[in-house]
C-alpha cells in the first residue's frame, strides 16, 4: 500500500485500463504502479516519462505553457498521461515531477479516463 | 528553465533584494505565466524602483498581458533614466503603431534605429514611413517586431530581412500553400501546420495570440515530439501511431504522422472540445494527404 493505492485503483477500474502507473518524469521510474499481466511497467515507465518530458519541454519552448494532459493513439492501444509541472506562484514552488500514465485498450472511453487522470493528478504532491 | 526558476526563486527567497528577480521574471513571462512574472517583477521594482531593466521587465510583461497603458507608463519612466534605451523606443514605437499613431511610432523607431538598433527597425521604419492600410497591416503581421521581441537582446542585425512580408492569412491566392488548411478552419483560434520530417513548414500557418506568424518556430519546436513517439512505438509493441493530443494551460494542440515523415499540427483555444479538435485534425490530415499527393498543390 502506497499513498497512491486508491489513485490508480480508481484508474485501472475504467474499462479498458491495462495498467496505470505514477512515474517520476525526471528519471522514468516506477513510483507505483497497477499492472495488467504480461504489462511490462518498466519499459512503459520510462517512454510514457520521457514522451512526457519531451512534450512539456516542447510546449513550453513554443510558448503554449506547460502540458497538462497528453493522450497518444496508436493501433493497438493508447497511453494517457497528466502531470501537474513544478511552477512558480507566490508562495514559491509548487508541483511535482511525478506524472500519472495509463495504457488502455484503443477502445476505451479516453473521455473517462481524461477525467480521473485530472482528477488524480491533484492528488500528487 | 524548471530549474532555473526553481534556484531563482530560492536565491530571491533569501535574499528579496536580490536583482535575481529580474530573470526569475523575465523566465516566467517566456513560460507565459504572465500573472506570477508580473507580480515577482512588480515587487522586485518595489526595491529597485530607479532600475531600468525592472522597468522595461515590467514593461514587456504589460504587452504581453496586452496592458498596453501600463506598457507605456513603463517605457517612458525607462527613457526619462535612460534616454538612449533601444527596447524602450521599440517597444514605443511598436505601441504607437498598434495604436495607429503613426507619427509616435516613426519617432520612436526613428530614435531606435539612430541609436543602431539593427536592421529589423530601420526596415520596420520604412514601411511605417511609406504605410497607409494594407502596408501598416503587413508591417504589424510581420515579424520584424513582436511583443515578444521587444528586448535589446532580441534585436536582428541580418541584412537579408526583408521589410515585404505580406501577411498570409490576407493572401487570396488558393494555390498560396500558407492557405492549404484555411477553408478548413472555423473559428479564429483555431490553426494548422503541414510540417516535414525535419520540422520545416510545407503548408499551413501558424498564428499566434497576437496575429503574428510563428509557424517556423511551433514547428521546429513540436517535431521533436514526433520523433520521440516514433522512438517510444518501437519499444512499446502498440503498433504505429496515429495521433498525439495535449493540452497546455495556453492551448489544445493534435498531432498526426503524413507520408514520408511529415506532420500535421492543429491547435485551438483551450476551450475547444478535444473531440471537435480531433475532427479538424482528421480533416486536416485528409487535406494534407491529398496535397502532398498531388505534389504539392490542392487536387
């Protein structure tokens, strides 16, 4: 039990989730994760955190600010993923280099899933 | 840059009279959090009110939020501490002419471009000099000056800039292939991009928030997306991919691989629908298809 158990419990529920993850977006690694059998966590860890990290990177350096969700459609499956970046406020910074990613099913509703990632991501440090 | 705001903003944090707060400032409006920029640059001006580059910082931050009396306000106590401040005259003269003050705005540039503010402003002179309407128009959609831009830093000596560019969302031309996504496009915020493997725009404009063409810089700036999904698909086993979504706090913005390694982009206000968004970028991509296989004219 991780203080994220319940976090993507609520994920992997949503019809077509094969696993969801919390990674660290600085180093790709697993900091909990629900994985379906034969998942392999690591490997997903660390591309959804790099895609991650290059898409933010990416956005912010053509001035779109900084990503809040990131969905990518493939043939045979799709990967979601929220973060909620390290920013500047008057109290200082807050954030986090943890980012939530989910591997579905390409059938499954990314309209539900879009919204417990959103939902989750506030529950990141 | 997260790090650098981090550090900055740790260092102003022990130390709030540091003048680290100026690039703390200046990071944050590039990031587009215009809010917190001003507030830190605001405070940072509390303590240093003689210092010209808290001034201009707060200045540029103003254009941006399109406060533009503020901007001014700014400029003018800038040039009352430092007369021969160039990105002070720019930023004027970019103002006045926005404002149709053509007079303000050909001193302004005048004064930037006797004090050797490079080729950009003396081109932009010309044409405030000779504008009237469409030549105004031209001039404002180019990217000889931007609000963006406004810094000394910024200013471009490159002899070959040209003062013609014409402002492409104008153009009626239907072979024009700035034009390729146009009739596609519903709604003013909405636009697209037609990008080959290497990141060069083949088709499509992109326009900014404040009408100016930024299409080169988006699309170097989001191919390198493509190439990383490329790279993540070869390892993950999900077969190929067919499209990228994000949403930043500016926008939402779609993603979809064309033949031969080309891209086509489409962004929106943050306020679309990502299922509408979608849909443009599966009509896009069709356009794009069709476009490229007819080599590069509309079929």
């Amino acid at each position: 039990m991780s203080v994220f158990t319940s976090t993507l419990e609520a994920l992997t529920r949503q019809r077509g989730v094969r696993a969801s993850l919390i990674v660290s977006e600085s180093d790709g690694l697993i900091i909990d994760a629900r994985l379906r059998y034969g998942q392999d966590g690591e490997r997903v860890a660390a591309l959804a955190a790099s895609l991650y990290r290059k898409a933010r990177l990416s956005a912010s350096a053509a001035r779109l600010g900084s990503v809040a969700f990131l969905q990518l459609d493939a043939e045979r499956g799709r990967i979601c993923a929220a973060g909620r970046p390290l920013h500047w406020t008057p109290d200082g910074a807050i954030g986090s280099d943890l980012v939530i990613v989910v591997v579905a099913d390409p059938a499954a509703n990314v309209g539900l899933i879009r919204m417990e990632l959103l939902k989750a991501v506030e529950t990141l440090a | 840059m997260v790090d650098d705001i981090r550090r900055w903003s740790d260092e102003l944090a022990h130390d709030p009279s540091s003048l680290v707060f100026l690039q703390l400032g200046e990071a944050l409006r590039r990031q587009g959090q215009l809010d917190v920029a001003l507030k830190i640059a605001l405070r940072g001006l509390e303590r240093h009110s003689h210092d010209v580059a808290a001034h201009d910082l707060v200045a540029r931050i103003a254009v941006d939020r399109r406060d533009f009396m503020r901007a001014v306000e700014e400029w003018e106590i800038v040039l009352r501490l430092q007369p021969e401040h160039l990105g002070a005259m720019k930023g004027l003269g970019y103002i006045s002419f926005r404002q149709g003050r053509l007079d303000d705005a050909e001193r302004f540039l005048a004064r930037a471009a006797d004090g050797g503010a490079g080729t950009a402003v003396t081109n932009a002179l010309e044409t405030v000099r000779r504008s009237s309407g469409g030549a105004a128009e031209s001039w404002l959609a180019s990217d000889e000056i931007q609000p963006n831009d406004l810094n000394d830093s910024n200013v471009s000596n490159d002899p070959n800039e040209s003062t013609d560019a014409s402002d492409p969302s104008h153009s009626d031309d239907p072979n024009d292939p700035q034009r390729l996504f146009a009739d596609l496009l519903v709604d003013d915020g909405q636009t697209a991009l037609l990008l080959d493997a290497n990141g060069f725009v083949l088709g499509g404009i992109y326009m900014d928030g404040d009408g100016m063409d930024v299409s080169q810089e988006i699309g170097a700036q989001l191919c390198g997306i493509s190439e990383e999904v490329v790279r993540a698909m070869r390892h993950l086993d999900i077969g190929d991919w067919g499209s990228i979504t994000f949403e930043t706090h500016a926008a939402v913005i779609a993603m979809a691989p064309q033949t031969d390694g080309a891209l086509v982009v489409v962004a929106a206000s943050r306020a679309t629908p990502l299922g509408l968004l979608r849909r443009l970028l599966d009509r896009c991509g069709e356009r794009a298809a069709s476009w490229i296989g007819a080599g590069g004219r509309e079929s």
